[in-house]
C-alpha cells in the first residue's frame, strides 16, 4: 500500500515541474519585445531512484518522480562582446561622422553662400585695383571687400570655436550616463548576488537588465567585463576600473587646464585622465571606441592658431623639427575640429600678412649692438593718393591689440660703415607667446582708417602717380604657392587650391568616417541576428513548448487520476 501512496508523489512532482515550464514558456511570451530580455528555459531532470532488488545485471529501481534543474537564459558571451565591441566602434565613428558634417555646413559648402566667393570677390577687387591703382572706386571697392572677406572669416572661426564649446554640455550628459548606468550596473549586481546566493533560484532577469545595461555603457565608451564566480560583473573602462565589487568608481569632467574653456572627462578617485588622446588609433586594438571618446577626439584639447602648426624653416635644427612635429600629430592633426581650426587661420593668416606685406614692405637693419629690426622700407613703400593723403605705412589688414609700427630711434652703421642715428617705423613683429601680438581669427579687421579714407591705401608713387608694380604684386600673390595644408604633406598651395584641400581633406575625413560606421552598423546587426538566434523570443516556439508543457502537466494529473482510482479500489474492494 505504502509504495502505491508513493506513486502519488511522482504525479505531483510532474504537475509541480511543468507548471514550472508552463509560467516560464508565459513569461517568455509577455517579454516577447521587452527590450534585453533572454529566453528562459527550463531544464527537467529525475528526481531520485528507489532500488527494489538486484539482478546479475545490475540493480532494479524506480524512479521518484522529476524536477526543475534549472531555469537557464540561453546567452552566448562570445556573441555579447563581439556586439559590445563593434557598438562601442560604430559609435565612435558615427559621433565623429556627424560632427564633421555639421562643422561643414559653416563654410556653406552645402548651402548658402561658400566661403570660397569671398575670396573671389577679394581677387576681384585686387583685380580691378591693379587695373586703376589710383581709382577711388576701385579703393573703396577693395577696403569694403576686404572687410566683408576678413568679417566672415571671423564669423566661421566664432561658429567653429562655439561648436566647440558647446559640446562641453554633451561631454558632461555622456559623462552622467556612464556614471548613471555604472550606478545601475552595480545595483544589479547586489540583486543577482542577493538572488543567487542559496543556489536555488537563478536572477535571469536581473541579469537581463544587467546585460542590457551594459549594451548601454558599451555605445559610450570601450568596455571590458570580467564575471565573477558569485555571479558579480567588474566592468572596466578604458583599462580603468568602472564598477567593481564594493564600489563604483566614477567620472567627473573639468576644464582641459586652467583657464580652458574645454571639458576633458577625468576619474575621481585617482584625479587621472580618462581617455588617452594622444595615443594614436589603430584599428582593431578598441583605440577607436565609443562615443564620448569620438566627440572628444573631434573637438580637441584646446582652440589652435597658425602657430600650432610647425614647418620646417621655423626651427633651428632638424631634430627640433621632428620633436615638434611628433607633437603636432599627436595633439593636433588627428583632432577634426582643432585641425580645421589651425588650417584655417594658416590661410587667412597667409591672406592677410603677404597682401599687407606687399603694401607695406620691410627692411632689416642692425643697431650698432647687433640687434636687429624690422622696419618700413620707405624706398619701396607706396603712399596714400591725394593732397594730405601721402602717408607711408597703411596696412590693409590690422590687429586688434597690436598696431602695425611703432617709431624708434636707431643708431646703426650705414652700408658705408658710417655710424648714424635715425628714426624709424619699426615693425612690431608677431610673437606665438603673444595672441594680442598675431596676425590670427579673433584679433584681424580690416584698417578702419582705410574704411575712412581709401585714399590712404598706399598704391602711389611719391610723385603721385600710380604705383603699378606694388598693384601687381598684390595681385600675382593669387598665383604664389604660399603653404603646404600641414606638415605632413609636401604639396605646396596658393590660395584657392589651400583652400580646395582644405575642404576636401575635411570632406574626406568625413567620408571615411561615415564609410566605417556604415561597415560597422553591418557587422553589429549581423552579430545582432546572431545573438537573437540563441536569446531572441520566438512566439511559435514558445507557443510549441506552451502546448507540450500542458500536455505534460495533464499527463501527470491524468497519472495522478488513476492512482487515485487504484487506491480507491483498493481501499473499497479488497479492504
């Protein structure tokens, strides 16, 4: 009697058992587009053997019943790094994709009018210049297209510096997240921790949320995850660790240097930097990952001018050249926005000096100390046209902070050996130390004394005539080769085709850009389909295993049913 009560446990734990299976398979459906969320399986085992005798073959048993073993999610870590990995670099490249295009728009290549008409309009005007150098109209032309040239050069370099700035507020929003989703990490940590610590019930869905966390945290910077075998995940980030057992460790931004107007992403626990800019992107060893890291690599360290960018007859001797140079590609040629910056003002910069140089020419003579000066050459300077207007010295282009000349007294020795005292124009010379003393986007206008009075342009003879050759001057520099783009190109540019490559560099970098994170969108949703094969939620399976699972559990109750019946027959016939 005893062995036939216990039959009805083995249909009990069947009903127990597929209950189990038939919640699960439930649970799966109402998750079907949850975000995140793994398929759930249950895993059915035998509950225990009874031995009832022995044979000369072996032993005779019968079995208990069954059980859940476990209720698994059906996840592939190798699949969820590779898709971490490849989401962690299609944002990179997507973040530095968008920024090119919207910094692009400022030149109106796209749209609107392009910066490359006010440079026509100034060769225009030069032209018809050069044709009547004494012409009123032709000056007054000149002066105000000169103005409107150099005030949209400046209006480009205020939008460019802005841009920059105003990803300070995106800098600081990825930052919050990366902390926001360690927090959430690290929480759920506890909860599987919590969840699984007696080896009874598995936190699949706490570990669901985890993983989709650190999708999340994937798309914003480079990760790397490390299980632990109590079930908790360390997460570092950029080799630094993010989230670990007992803390987290979080982020924070901060001014580049003093008096920055920039935010660079630093760690608070041990004030280091995040994020190694100057290491140089090699594709393949997750150099190139994450969209902060992208938004940051884009827009620089600092705001550039010329003088950042070094060539070769600027330095005494070769190797500080190449020290220079190894500085200037680490800190500057792979930074999009603070390259476009420099290459800029290397062009207006080129513009203004050499058209202003060709109006006002210098001179070099030595003091009786050696010391050597820039000063107006008054022999080959021109003057302004008209009765009162014969002046000497009148540059087109002006600084800010910094007039052109400053009158000194000189003592000097004469080609003739002679020691003599003059007074000369001296030319206050731009000095990189000195951003008030530069020729630079911020700091140039055009003379506002020439906005006055147009006469003054220095294009006539002291006798009053035209002065023809300083006019073709001004307009063969159209034609001179003036700069390579940077120093890393030997290819020598005038104006127009400087800023041909200019655009076109920038363009590329673009195209390449977009190229990448189009190959990379690809290979994160073939590893996606990958993934959804093993963890996706199927509705026609699921449906299947609803259906086999309530043929199991109304097995048992019919198994139970008839167990019953045998006892009742037992207890009623045979007493």
């Amino acid at each position: 009697m005893s062995g036939t009560m216990g039959r009805m446990y083995i249909g009990t734990s069947g009903l127990q058992a597929h209950q189990n299976a038939i919640n699960t398979t439930a649970h799966n459906l109402t998750n079907l587009n949850t975000a995140g969320y793994s398929r759930q399986q249950v895993v059915l085992t035998d509950l225990a053997y009874q031995k009832i005798g022995y044979t000369k073959v072996g032993v005779n048993q019968t079995g208990l019943g069954t059980r859940v073993e476990e209720t698994r999610t059906t996840r592939d870590k190798y699949l969820d790094q590779k898709f971490r990995l490849q989401t962690s670099r299609q944002n990179y490249y997507e973040t530095k994709s968008g920024i090119i295009a919207e910094v692009g728009e400022y030149f109106g290549e796209t749209e609107g009018s392009t910066f490359q008409e006010y440079m026509k309009n100034l060769w225009n005007a030069v032209q018809e210049v050069q044709k009547t150098p004494n012409g009123m109209v032709e000056r007054t032309a000149l002066v105000s297209t000169a103005g409107a040239f150099v005030d949209r050069a400046n209006e480009i370099y205020s939008q460019l510096v802005s841009y920059q700035k105003n990803l300070n507020a995106e800098i600081q929003d990825k930052t919050n997240q990366i902390n926001k989703l360690a927090k959430q990490i690290y929480d759920l940590n506890e909860q599987v921790l919590k969840c699984e610590a007696g080896n009874i019930e598995a936190a699949n869905d706490y570990r669901d949320a985890r993983n989709l966390a650190l999708d999340e945290l994937s798309k914003l910077v480079s990760i790397d995850i490390k299980e632990q075998s109590n079930g908790i995940v360390n997460v570092y980030a950029e080799e630094h660790l993010l989230v670990a057992e007992d803390r987290i460790f979080e982020m924070g931004t901060r001014p580049v240097e003093a008096g920055s107007d920039l935010l660079t992403v630093y760690w608070k626990a041990d004030d280091s930097e995040v994020f190694n800019l100057r290491r140089t992107i090699v594709e393949g060893d997750n150099t190139d990952a994450g969209s902060l890291k992208g938004m940051l690599s884009a827009r620089g360290d600092y705001t550039p001018d010329y003088t950042d960018i070094p060539f070769r007859e600027q330095y005494p001797t070769e190797a500080d050249y190449q020290v220079a140079l190894d500085e200037y590609n680490r800190s500057l040629s792979n930074r999009d926005v603070a390259s476009l910056i420099s290459q800029f003002d290397n062009l207006i910069h080129g513009m203004v000096t050499e058209i202003n140089n060709v109006l006002c020419p210098n001179k070099t003579i030595t003091d009786v100390n050696g010391n050597a000066y820039q000063v107006l050459d008054t022999d080959k300077a021109g003057k302004g046209y008209g009765e009162g207007n014969e002046i000497q010295g009148t540059e087109l282009f002006t600084r800010k902070g910094t007039e052109r000349y400053r009158t000194q007294t000189i003592t000097y020795t004469d080609e003739n050996g002679q020691t003599k005292t003059g007074t000369f124009q001296v030319y206050n010379e731009e000095d990189a130390d000195n951003y008030y003393s530069l020729y630079t986007l911020g700091q140039i206008e055009v003379n506002d004394t020439l906005v006055k009075n147009p006469s003054l342009l220095p294009l006539t003879t002291v006798s009053g005539e035209e002065y023809q050759e300083i006019a073709n001057q001004l307009l063969e520099l159209w034609n001179k080769n003036f700069s390579t783009l940077d120093p890393n190109t030997l290819v020598m540019n005038n104006y127009n085709n400087y800023y041909s490559a200019m655009v076109g560099d920038f363009a590329n970098k673009g195209y390449t850009y977009t190229s990448v994170a189009d190959k990379q969108a690809g290979l994160v949703n073939e590893v996606n389909n990958q993934r959804q094969e093993v963890v996706g939620v199927s509705s026609d399976d699921e449906l299947t295993n609803l259906i086999k699972y309530q043929h199991a559990y109304n097995a048992s109750s019919r198994y139970i049913t008839v167990v019953s019946e045998m006892i009742q027959h037992i207890i009623e016939k045979l007493g």
